[in-house]
C-alpha cells in the first residue's frame, strides 16, 4: 500500500500494528481430518478388542483413545442408554 500511494510510509507503522487477519479454515480439509483420525481410533478399539478385560480396561480405551474425561465417559454410557430407550429394535452391541 505504500508502494501504490495508497497510504505514505510514515502511516505503516501506526496501521501495521493494528491490522488483524482471520484466516478461515478449510472446512472440507477439516472434516476430512476428524473423520481421519475418528477411522484410526476405531481401528485402535477394533484392534484392542481381544485385550478390553485382559490388559486393559474399557475405561483405559475411552481416555487413552478417544480422549474422555470421567464425566464424558459417563454421558456417553447415559446416551447410549437413550439411543437403546429410543430405538429397541436396533440390534446393535455396544
């Protein structure tokens, strides 16, 4: 901007130090990403499922691999508990 006249040189100093950019994330990238690293936890928990009971404990599979503090831990048992509530007839073993 000073190279075009737009503002003169001695003004860069004052509007450099208040120019903020945002930047946007790539929203497509990102989800991408989640759904990434969301395909390589439930290999882990695939992979794991012989040792849950044996070496490790199903506890240790919601903090070590997917990041769950106790109370997450318990919200998602409380949900899953909904999701049976909500739909009896699905088969699904959790």
């Amino acid at each position: 901007m000073v190279r075009t006249n737009v503002i003169h040189k001695n003004e860069w100093p004052e509007i450099k130090r208040k120019l903020v950019c945002n930047y946007k994330s790539d929203t497509q990238f990102v989800q991408a990403k989640r759904l990434s690293l969301l395909q390589q936890k439930l290999e882990i928990l695939r992979d794991s499922e012989e040792a849950i009971g044996k070496w490790v404990t199903k506890r240790d599979i919601h903090k070590l691999v997917f990041d769950r503090s106790d109370d997450e831990i318990k919200n998602h048992y409380r949900e899953l508990e909904e999701e049976r509530t909500l739909f009896p007839d699905d088969e699904t073993e959790y």
